[in-house]
C-alpha cells in the first residue's frame, strides 16, 4: 500500500507547470509526476492506472474549441472522463479547466489568444471550504474560453463575469487562470512559440508587481483544495 499520494500531472507546453503550487504539494509530502504528451513517444497516463488524482494543465496558443485544438484532445477528454466517473480527484487549470469542462458536459468557446493579468472575485463565502480569498490574482495565458457544466457551481468571476473557478461535485476544480503562475512561465511562453499574445509587455510588468500577492492568496487557497480533494487523508 503506498503511504503517499499520487498525481499525474498532464502538461501541454514545456514552459508552463505546476509553479508555485509544487511548494505546497511538496511540503504536504504529496508526490506528482509529469506527463508531457507533445514530447515525441511520451503516452498520456494509462485509464486503468492507480493513482490518486489527476491534474490537467495550461496550454499556451493551444485550445479546445478550434482552430488550434491540442492534438491529444481526444484523448484527454477520455481520460478526464475515466477519472470523473471513478470519483477521483481532477484539477484543470486554463486549457485544463476547458478539457475539464467538456468531459464533464459542459464545453469550450473560440476567443483569440491573450495573456491577462486581472482581479478575480469570491462568489461564495463558503468557497474552497471557506479558504478562497475574497479577490485573488486571476492570471490567464491562453485561448478559447471554458463554458461549465449547467450543474456546476461558480465560485469566483472574472472582471467580465466570466467563471474564474468552477466545481463538480465535491473533488472536481477549474480553474481558468493559474494560481501559481509564475512571471517565468509567460516570459517562456512567449519564447517558446511562434504565435503569441498581442503586446505583452504591460501585462509582464503588472504580473512582475503580483509575486507576493500570488503566494499570499496561495496559501489559503491550497489548504481548501487539499481538504476538498482528500489528498491528506
């Protein structure tokens, strides 16, 4: 019987991964490994693998809503589908969330590429267990917008209105921007693709200003994430 707790990690780019959130999993003993499918002969994690949750990342210029769909979207969709009728835990973050999303019979919309630096607002006082800030940093790299489930419950907005976090169920989390992103993470972005956001350069500087706030508001956030997935039990 394994003592720790396990989470594959799907990334869709090399520049973006857990970030600060590999900290607090660390700290929690909690271990995580990362598959990284657009690496040539990496496979995406086996359906029928024991494991404790699954956490399904950003993905730069790719979507989900067309015309720049992640190649393993199929698949992914698949898998996030294997974990969600088994009962296990699922995080998606950014392209995560969208996968998320439609897995769980919501969907995705189109919307250009863009890398927003804003301010999220709590919908809930009781979200994450009580431990989601009031506002919190809401930092989005990416394209295509995730439309939830008719039956998830919204517990932060965007400056638009648009779902910053949703959640089914009791385990199930998206998030639609990063909440440990990392100022690295877009700087690596922007290198590592051709295609990438419009004047980024405001929005760098703003992110550069967010370290402290985005630990801060870190921390609450990751203790009501790890009682509502049972990671610690």
């Amino acid at each position: 019987m394994r003592d720790m707790k396990m989470l594959h990690v799907i990334q869709h780019t090399s520049a973006e991964y857990l970030g600060l959130i590999e900290d607090h999993l660390e700290g929690r003993k909690i271990q995580f490994k990362y598959f990284r499918p657009f690496t040539e002969g990496t496979p995406l994690p086996l359906r029928n693998t024991t494991v404790d949750g699954l956490v399904l990342l950003g993905g730069g210029p790719w979507g989900s809503a067309g015309p720049r769909n992640v190649p393993t979207l199929e698949d992914e969709i698949a898998l996030t589908r294997v974990y969600l009728m088994s009962g296990k835990p699922v995080i998606g973050i950014g392209l995560g969330a969208q996968i998320l999303a439609i897995a769980a019979d919501g969907g995705s919309e189109p919307t250009p590429l863009s890398f927003k630096v804003e301010t999220a607002s709590r919908c809930k006082d009781a979200a994450l267990n009580g431990y989601l800030p009031k506002t919190f940093p809401l930092i989005t790299y990416g394209r295509d917008r995730l439309v939830p489930p008719s039956y998830a419950e919204i517990l932060a907005l965007s400056p638009s209105g648009e779902p910053a976090i949703f959640q089914i169920g009791g385990n199930v989390l998206g998030f639609a921007g990063h909440p440990g992103f990392k100022r690295a993470m877009a700087e690596d972005l922007i290198m590592e693709f051709e295609e990438g956001p419009e004047n980024p350069g405001p929005e760098l500087e703003r992110l550069a200003t967010l370290n402290r706030p985005l630990e801060d508001a870190l921390v609450p956030m990751m203790t009501g994430i790890i009682q509502m997935t049972g990671l610690m039990r």
